[in-house]
C-alpha cells in the first residue's frame, strides 16, 4: 500500500518536472522569435530611412548634381586710340573687338583696320589701337609677329606714343611727357641708354624697362 502511494508520488513530480520544462521551452522559443521580429523590424526601417547618398546635401533637393562653372578670365591693357584706355578684365575666350568695346570703343581718328578684332586675347597683353597718321606710318599695326601668346613686342622709345610709353615699368604721365619733349628738342634717340640723359629717368629705371624698349 505505502509502495503504491510511493509511485502515484513519484509520477506526479515528474509528470509536473516535464509539464515545466515543456512550458518552460515554448516560453524561450515565443520570446526568441518576438526578439528576431524584433530585429527584422529595426533593419527594415533603417533601410528606409537611409535610402542610400542623401542628394539633397549636393543637388539642394532637385535630385540632379549641380556643377559649379568655373569662370576663367584673363586681363589685358587696351590703349591708343580708344576713349577710355586701361586694364580690363574680359573671359579667357574673348575677341579683341571686346576688350575694344571695354575700353569704350575706337575713337574718332583711329585706324579700324589696323587691329585683328576677330583674335582671341591673351592674358597679360597690350591691344594697341593706332590712328590712321600712326597707321599711314607703320607705327602701332599689329602684325602676327608683334602678338605671340602672352609677348609684347617691344616699345619704341622714338615713334611710341604718350600712351605706349605708359605701358612700360616705372613710366608715368610725367616721364612719358618727359620722354617726348625730349624727342622734340634733341630728335630721335640714338640709343636706348640715352633715355638717362632725361630727369627722373636715372640707372634704377633704365634697368626696369631696358629689356622692353627698343629705337
């Protein structure tokens, strides 16, 4: 009797051992997968919020790329005959006929047909525009061999103009008058080194723009 009362015991703690353990189990199991639906979500989400490269930051929203143009430019010197000679500064595939224009146009008295107005300019260079008495004397045409790139051929110290000598270093509105008063009384120079016979035009000068003249 007490052996049987012994068993019924006996199942009845392991029958409850494997109910818990079996309770136990599918608990583990239920919270697994609400942790893997868990994380599914979380992914998912991160996938849509991301939508790869964030265009906004380099199109401002319109879903195009922007490219900022780069504006080249180049400067050049227009003197001679034009009413208001100076440095401009023009893009790098401008014509000559546009830096005229910049410089007010062609005065009244200038030769029109003595500057290439269809060629490109070149940075850092002279367009000279010569009257027609310059022109009628060779003074001041541009020819192919005087526009080379960015060269300048040199100035002339006995035909340049007041303008022309202006170009030069160290060459002011006092020392080019000076220069062609100079002309005036003695005749053409003899020699570039005579420029130093000239008040204000001394040693130091003469070497600035030595390399730039010519008689």
């Amino acid at each position: 009797m007490r052996d049987r009362f012994n068993d019924t015991i006996v199942k009845r703690r392991l029958f409850g051992t494997l109910i818990l353990t079996a309770f136990l189990f599918l608990a583990g199991c239920s919270g697994h997968s609400e942790e893997e639906g868990l994380e599914e979500i979380t992914l998912s989400e991160e996938s849509e919020n991301s939508g790869g490269p964030d265009k906004s930051e380099n199109d401002g929203g319109t879903g195009e790329e922007t490219v900022q143009p780069q504006g080249d430019t180049v400067f050049v010197y227009v003197c001679g005959a034009v009413n208001t000679p100076g440095v401009y500064e023009l893009s790098a595939s401008a014509r000559v006929f546009e830096a005229v224009e910049s410089a007010g146009g062609m005065t009244a008295d200038a030769s029109k047909d003595s500057v290439n107005l269809a060629r490109t300019v070149a940075d850092g260079e002279q367009i000279y525009v010569p009257t027609e008495e310059e022109a009628a004397q060779g003074t001041g045409v541009e020819t192919e061999s005087t526009v080379t790139g960015t060269e300048q051929s040199k100035v002339n110290i006995n035909t340049a103009s007041k303008e022309e000598l202006m170009t030069l270093t160290g060459i002011g509105e006092a020392k080019a008058g000076s220069i062609l008063k100079y002309r005036e009384e003695h005749g053409a120079f003899g020699s570039v080194e005579e420029l130093m016979e000239i008040e204000g035009i001394k040693e130091g000068v003469f070497n600035k723009i030595k390399d730039d003249i010519t008689i």
